[in-house]
C-alpha cells in the first residue's frame, strides 16, 4: 500500500487521500485514488513494514565505530533517524506535481539506488534527501550531509576520505573521512556540482569501487554508502563546458529527481505561508499573526525567484515587524528588494480611518502614529538623531520620537538565522 501523509510538528498536516487541514479547517486535495482508512502516526509504519517484508539483496552493514578520530568538522552535520519519525514531517504540500515527486521518493527510496536531486537553490533539496533516507533499509543508520562548497580544495581528500596524524601540518590526530563515517547509511552530497574537477575523478573511484585510502595511508578500506547528491546546476551544461566529468555525472543521475520551483506550485503557498507562521511565532514567542486575502493574494502573485527560502525570510520579517495580528508585508517585502508592483495597498489613510461622526477613534490614531513612526524609522534605516533622521523626517525632537517609539513599543530586531 503506498500512502502519502505530510506532517509538520506544530500541527499541519496535509493527506495525498484526505486532504490538508490546519486545526478544523480542510483544504481538498485532488486525487484520484480512492481515501483508505489510515490511522494518525502510522503511515511510515506501513511504509516501513513493506521494506522488511521485502529487503534489499544486499544486507546493509552495521555502522562503523566512531572512535578511530575525531568527527566533528564544519561543513558537516550527522543525524540517526529515530524509526518512529514519519518520513514526510517537514515537507508541506498538496500540489499535484510535489504528490507525484513523493510517490517517486518512496518508491526509489526502498532501492540502493544512486539519486541527483536538481531544482533551484532554495527549492528543499536536503528535506527530500533527509525524506528518501528515513524511507530506506538504511534509516537506523547515520545520514551524512556535506556541503560540497563548503569544503576547501586543499581538504578535500582529508575530508571525504579522512586522514592519519602526521599525513599533513596541522594533522595532529587521526580522522575518519565522510564516507567512512557513513558506512551503512546514507552520504548526501549538497552542492555537488561545486567539487572542483580536479577532485571528481577521487569522488568516481569511491562510487564505483566503494574503496578508498586515508591520506597518508596505504592501507585500502571498503564501504557501503548509499549516495543522494543535489545541486542547482545544470550538470549536462556543466559537462559540455568541461567543469564535470561526463561519467561522474552518469554515475550519479542513476534516478535523477527534479523539484519545482515555489511559482510553479503556488496553491501551495498558503499552507507553506502557515506553516512559517506557526513557526516563527513560537521561536519569537509572540501570539499568532494572521494572513489576510489580500496577504495571500500578494504571495502567490510573487515569483519568488529564491523560492521556499525567500518566502520563509520574508515571513519572518514580517513577524518582526508585525504590530499585533497584522502583518508588515510592505515592509517586509521591500526590505526584500520586491518590485513595487508587488508591493500591497498602502496602509489605511487618515480620512479611512475617520468614523462616520467625523472623529478619528484613538485606537486608530495610535495605529495611524504607529504606521508612521515606522516608515520615517525604515526611511532612515533605523537612524534617530542627527541629519535624515526619523525625528528629522517627522519634525519633531529626537528625545520626543524615542519616548513615542518606547510608548508605541516600536523597537527594531534583528532577524535570525
């Protein structure tokens, strides 16, 4: 039985068979496969359970011990997937074209099989090669990510392959190389089209043979790693122009994986935009911010050319500048460089807010001091005192301004991350 659930851990959750629902509203999703009945949490069990019923002719290995050097480095992280996670907990969708992308991932990751995700930057590359290793044989064993770009020239073998003390100035200790740290599991290779091409003919002979030697060591050592590689390159570019070998290339697009940009799925920017929002509040620990039509309207008439990314920054922002419930996307867009013909209506003028007895209510005053106090401070980039200044721009004394932003409480932070 092969089943879609996509989950998030504050509480979104969206169904290839049921549908998508944050709380007790439900969005539809069209299907054309009848709903079976799925309990809640057991959907990668059933995926799970299929695996074993059915194992890959090649057993997996145990992992090797780690304590042959330290393993700790930079541009890496390590992760052991718990068995119970549900494989799809942060990929948000009900698109047609992200279904199809899932059912391809589930059946290709019960495979061994070599993966090249491609998709422009910012598209979620590394959540779908973190999902295709939680559905593998491989999912008790450790995923190995590394930023390929992140990774100097000169260190290269030193950090794919490891090293022995002594091997090089500076190599004070043994230390275990990438693939060996991954043996039994599953090595992804972000940005793998930034490995320089004097270094892909060491990366081919791993992948073929699956052996490989320490820096400074003659001794040969074996591993059986699962590779997942993503780049946003056009690799068959590359290989023309001579930046990529040709067999490494045919060696990695085994079953070639390709993801949408975020404009080419915007029915799905609402629950991605709720998703974010859930989020944000709870790290920022404030009360719940809300989008409105309009809000929603503007954000899938943006192309967001960084895609999942730049929706995820600029939501932010506007958290951060949000006074309330209500959200800055003006701000927040333009801080972002949006054009302005995707910029929202301005906010509401003085004779809007005047009741229909001609007097302007206090709270809206204050909205109204509070808007404007704002766009002076953006205009000056958060400059008080002195020449083009807030206080400048408004006329008013620059002690005067501070006592009104600390009543208002309008306070600039930092995004994160």
């Amino acid at each position: 039985m092969r089943v879609h659930e996509l989950h998030t851990h504050e509480g979104l959750h969206a169904s290839h068979v049921n549908g998508f629902h944050q709380g007790d509203q439900e969005f539809p999703v069209k299907s054309p496969r009848a709903a079976p009945a799925v309990q809640p949490h057991r959907t990668l069990r059933v995926v799970v359970d299929n695996v074993a019923k059915h194992p890959d002719p090649h057993a997996v290995p145990p992992p090797l011990t780690q304590d042959e050097g330290d393993v700790s480095m930079s541009p890496v992280t390590v992760s052991n997937c718990p068995t119970d996670r549900l494989a799809f907990n942060k990929i948000v969708g009900r698109d047609a074209t992200l279904l199809s992308l899932l059912d391809k991932i589930e059946r290709v990751a019960a495979t061994d099989a070599t993966v090249l995700i491609l998709g422009e930057s910012g598209t979620g590359k590394e959540l779908v090669a973190a999902a295709i290793h939680d559905c593998s044989a491989r999912r008790d064993s450790p995923l190995v990510r590394v930023n390929c770009a992140s990774v100097p020239s000169d260190l290269f073998e030193s950090e794919f392959f490891g090293h022995v003390k002594g091997a090089f100035t500076g190599a004070v200790r043994d230390r275990i190389g990438r693939f060996q740290l991954a043996h039994g599991g599953t090595l992804f290779l972000d940005e793998v089209g930034e490995i320089p091409l004097s270094h892909q003919g060491k990366l081919l002979r791993v992948l073929q043979e699956g052996q490989f030697e320490r820096l400074g060591e003659d001794r040969t050592r074996t591993v059986n790693v699962r590779i997942v590689a993503a780049t946003n390159r056009d690799l068959p570019r590359e290989v023309e122009a001579g930046r990529f070998r040709q067999d490494l290339y045919y060696r990695l697009s085994v079953f070639p994986v390709e993801l949408p940009p975020l404009r080419a799925r915007t029915d799905d920017i609402p629950a991605l935009a709720a998703h974010f929002l859930e989020l944000l509040c709870a790290r920022f620990t404030r009360p719940a911010v809300h989008l409105t039509s309009d809000d929603l309207e503007l954000l899938q008439r943006y192309p967001w050319p960084g895609n999942i990314r730049e929706l995820q920054h600029v939501l932010e922002r506007a958290v951060i500048l949000a006074h309330g419930p209500h959200l800055r996307l003006d701000l927040a867009l333009a801080q972002a460089g949006v054009p302005s013909a995707f910029a929202p209506p301005a906010p509401v003028a003085l004779k809007e807010a005047t009741s229909s007895s001609g007097i302007l209510r206090y709270a809206d005053l204050k909205r109204l001091e509070y808007e404007n106090i704002l766009t002076a401070l953006e205009q000056a980039r958060w400059k008080v005192y002195g020449a083009g200044g807030a206080a400048e721009l408004l006329d008013i004394n620059p002690t005067t301004l501070a006592s009104r932003m600390k009543a208002l409480g309008i306070r600039r932070c930092e995004p994160h991350g």
